[in-house]
C-alpha cells in the first residue's frame, strides 16, 4: 500500500515536539535540499527498471537452468515442483518483511543495519560479515563457471586470461558510476528473463507434439506405468522413507537456489523517488518466484525423466555450460540442434550477471558495516558519482581468489571456500524475519499505525515467524545426509554447519567486546534523520 510519505513520529519525538523551549535537532536545521547524503555519499541513480531486473540478476544463475537437474534425478519431477513451490512461500515471506521496513527507511544495506537498529549491534555485525562473505565468495565461484560454460563451445581459451577479462568489466561497471552498473545489470537480467520464458515456451510446444518427432509427450515422466516415469524418485531410501527423502534433497536444494527480495534491497540506498519505486519492485517478486522458479521446476521435470541415462552421465562427468542442463538433453533428444546454443549463449550471460550483482551487493554490505562503524571508516569514502570505492576495491580483491583454479592442486580450496558459505543466504533470511518482529513490536510499543507507512505488507508478523521458522530448520537440515548410518564425512560436516557456528561466535565476540546492550523498543528510533533527508528529497523531486 503506497501512501503518504509524512509518517507519523514516534511518541517520544512527538512528546518533545509539544515543548516550546525545545530546539530542533541539528539535522533538521542543517538538511540540504540540493545534496542529500541519507546517512552515507551514496547517490541515488537506479531507476525503477533497473530495480526491477537487478533483482532478477542476483537471483538466477545457473542453478535455474543447469544445475537443477541434480535434485531432480533425487526426488523425480513430482517432488521437485513441490519443493520449489513450497520454499517460494517462505521466500515471499522474507520479502514481506524487507519490503515494509526498507520501504519506509530506504537506506544504504538496510537489513543490516535494522539488525544493529531493532535488535543489538552485535546481531548487526555478524549479520553483516555472514552476508558479505556469503556475496564475496560466489564471485570467484561464477567467474570459474563463466570459464565453464565458454567451454560448451571451446577449451582454447586461457583460463587465466578469462578470469583477467571478467574481473576488469567487472571493476568497470561498479568503480565509475552506478547507474552504469545499473544499466548494464537491467541488459543482463533482461536476457535471463528471455531464456526462462522461452524454455516455458519450449517446454509448452514440444510437450503437445511441436517438435520435429511430433512427439507429444505431456506429462509422461510423472507416469509411473512409463518405464521412466515417477512423480515422486527413491534417495538413499527405498519406499515411501526413500521418496520423502527425495522430496527432502529438493527441498533443500531449492532453499539454497531460490533468492530475490535482499537484492532489491540492497539497491534502496541508491534508488531513485524509493517509497514509489521499492514497493513496486517488492510486490514483482511474487511474479518472479512464480514464473521463473515454480514454473521453471515444473517445465524441468517435463522435458526429461528423473533418471534419464544421458542427464545422469552429463552430471557425473561435469559436462561443460549448457551440456548438463536438462533442456539442453531434451533438445538433442527432439532433434533441434541450434537451440542449445542459444541456452548456453543466454546461461554465460546469466552467471556473468550474477557474478557482477554479487559485487555490487558485497560492497555495499561491507559499505554499510563501515557506516555503523563496524569497519575501518575510509570505508565509507565514496568517489563523486557516489560508488563506495574502497568496498568495491576489497570485493574485486576477493574475487581474484578465481585464480585458485589455474592450480588443480589449489582450485579444492575454492571449492571448500564456497562450500562452507551454503548455511549463509538461509541466516541471513532468519535474520531480516526476526528483525522485523522487533521492528513490528517496537511500532505497536510506539503506537506506530502501519497504516501510515508508505507500504504495508499483508500476514504480519505470521509471514515473518513462519520465515524465521522455515529458514532455520532449512539451515540445520541442509547437511543431515552426514548423520545418517555410513555417511559421516568431516568435510561435508564442517561445509554445512561452519557458519551456522561462527555467526552466533561472531555475535557473542562483539557483544562482549563492546558491551552491546539488548534493544529497547520502546526508546528506539526509525532512523529519523535518514527519513527526513529522504522526505526532502522526494519532495524536492515532486516540485519539480
């Protein structure tokens, strides 16, 4: 719901404001018109659009396309459409929470600091460091997979000078301006969204018989009487243990894949009129999470069965880009020769522009952590176009960790890197859902209406303790094969549940260092400075 922009003051502002002899406070007097800093040198450059489609660059890599095909071959067609369908629930729940607090307090990397602001600074840092490190280490992550998918088509290519190439045009689009960055990411996602709806369309049209066979094969996969079909596969387990076991790696799978409403988020800091344009971006994950991941998983589980020899051969010999993809399978199957090159021509595009969006969302995070004073303030110095310059260089210097992988002695250290950051995205989505109970109890505590605030979210606060609720059973549930009888691995213990272990080891070194005191709710402020700048500048926007 978009409303007004002047909301109502908490009641302890209010109370001073009835005193005559009380001045206002130096924000106040001082804000400018012409230069508003919102709290930090960001500049708000993003138009809506570019909004709109970053959120689809973060969230689609090649887990969508290529990967998939791994938890389907675990749970069968039935079970991965389920499962995806079901956490997509929880993801629009996490996006309930962001959309109503960042809409109202637009700010630079806002859920981490409304954990410093609503709970404890302390919960502030570790969810900052668990987040930047969790962004930070998928970018050397998807420059190696760029280096894999050019390989569809050729190995010629030195590796080093791939890695050289994407790390300088990523350095270009993030160092020198962000609307750049926000152009280049709306091209990129732009050619994301093509190839899911046309491998929708793809899937439509040969599953009626639009193919050179005239084959229509619909659902025949999820028929159990078809020697390769199954609704619901067998993992690890025969019987109905084996297929809820099945239901339960897709589950998992899917809990890891799915993302969309923190990267929207990221960008409120540099968006442009954001109590018109954030509310509209939040409300289109909805469209997203449900045309891109539950349609994308049920079109995977139709194209091709759950065990199909050539799927199975393709994910065990790591085959290069779109060779693994399941679409890809299908394609060669139906006899259509070009169209996987076109996947994978598309597929290099998406992983080049997740890669670049987790830069930008590393370095605004760790931007951020600066401004709460939880890094070194140089941080915090932005270039005059408003790119945080020092967080950008320390995000592209991680990233250069891709070079491990010239080493084949070296490259298992990136992998275990990656590895041990799977707990992270699930964390961090616990922590924006219980940041926002304390931000909904401190409302009511202040009498706060939610109806004044620029964008009332709908099933609060049961979207936000159902979130909580899913991702931490999700983050603990993520490793549970290594329990089970002769399957304890040291290794695959310690890549689930490292981080699950530093994040509360984070909060506690912090809390005791610099003796952090709980939250109280009912003093707490909403950022008044930082929303009387946005005020201004909005208005100033207006009038014009």
């Amino acid at each position: 719901m978009e409303g007004d922009s002047t909301i109502k003051e908490p009641r302890l502002l209010k109370r001073q404001s009835r005193q005559s002899n009380v001045e206002p406070p130096d924000w106040e007097k001082n804000a400018e018109l012409d230069q508003p800093h919102f709290g930090s040198e960001a500049r708000r450059k993003l138009k809506n659009r570019h909004i709109q489609l970053i959120g689809i660059g973060g969230t689609i890599g090649t887990a969508l396309f290529v990967q998939i095909g791994i938890p389907l071959t675990k749970g069968g067609p039935a079970s991965l459409f389920l499962a995806f369908t079901i956490w997509c629930t929880f993801i629009m729940a996490v996006n309930n929470c962001m959309s109503e607090m960042v809409s109202w307090i637009p700010i630079p990397s806002p859920f981490i600091r409304y954990a410093d602001h609503f709970v404890d600074p302390a919960l502030g840092f570790a969810a900052g460091v668990n987040f930047f490190v969790f962004e930070a280490a998928l970018i050397p992550f998807e420059i190696v997979a760029f280096n894999v998918v050019l390989k569809f088509w050729t190995d010629k290519i030195p590796l080093v000078a791939v890695i050289c190439f994407v790390i300088v045009t990523y350095a270009f689009l993030n160092l020198f301006a962000v609307k750049y960055y926000g152009e280049s990411e709306f091209w990129l996602a732009l050619g994301k969204a093509i190839l899911i709806v046309g491998l929708i369309c793809f899937t439509f049209i040969t599953m009626v018989g639009g193919n050179p066979h005239r084959d229509a094969y619909g659902f025949r996969y999820w028929n159990p009487s078809n020697v390769s079909g199954a609704p619901f596969g067998e993992y690890i387990q025969e019987g109905n243990l084996g297929r809820f076991m099945g239901f339960l790696a897709c589950l998992i799978s899917a809990s890891f894949t799915i993302a969309g409403p923190d990267y929207v988020a990221m960008t409120a800091g540099e968006a442009q009129m954001p109590r018109k344009v954030l509310p509209v971006a939040f409300n289109s994950v909805f469209y997203r999470l449900t045309t891109f991941f539950v349609l994308g998983s049920l079109c995977i589980g139709i194209v091709v069965p759950y065990n199909d020899p050539d799927l199975l051969r393709a994910i065990s010999n790591a085959r290069p880009g779109a060779g693994a993809s399941p679409y890809t399978i299908a394609m060669n199957r139906l006899g259509i020769p070009i169209l996987p090159h076109i996947v994978n021509a598309l597929v290099l595009s998406a992983v080049y522009s997740a890669g670049n969006s987790y830069v930008y969302c590393a370095s605004r995070t760790l931007y951020g952590l600066a401004l709460e004073r939880k890094m070194p303030h140089f941080l915090t110095r932005c270039t005059a176009t408003g790119v945080p310059i020092y967080c950008v260089a320390i995000t592209l210097a991680v990233s250069t960790l891709a070079f491990l992988q010239v080493s084949e002695s070296a490259s298992i250290v990136l992998t275990w890197f990656v590895n041990l950051v799977t707990a992270s995205q699930l964390l961090n989505y616990a922590t924006v859902a219980f940041t926002y109970t304390r931000f909904y109890t401190a409302l009511k505590k202040q009498e706060i209406s939610r109806d004044t605030l620029p964008h009332k979210s709908f099933w609060q606060p049961f979207s936000a303790y159902y979130a909580l609720a899913g991702t931490l059973t999700m983050a603990f549930v993520g490793g549970y094969t290594v329990f089970l009888p002769g399957n304890w691995d040291i290794p695959s213990f310690l890549f689930s549940y490292t981080m699950i272990a530093i994040c509360p080891i984070l909060f506690i070194s912090w809390k005791i260092i610099h003796k952090t005191k709980w939250r109280n709710l009912e003093k707490v402020d909403f950022f008044e400075k930082e929303r009387h700048d946005i005020d201004q500048y909005e208005r100033s926007l207006s009038e014009q």
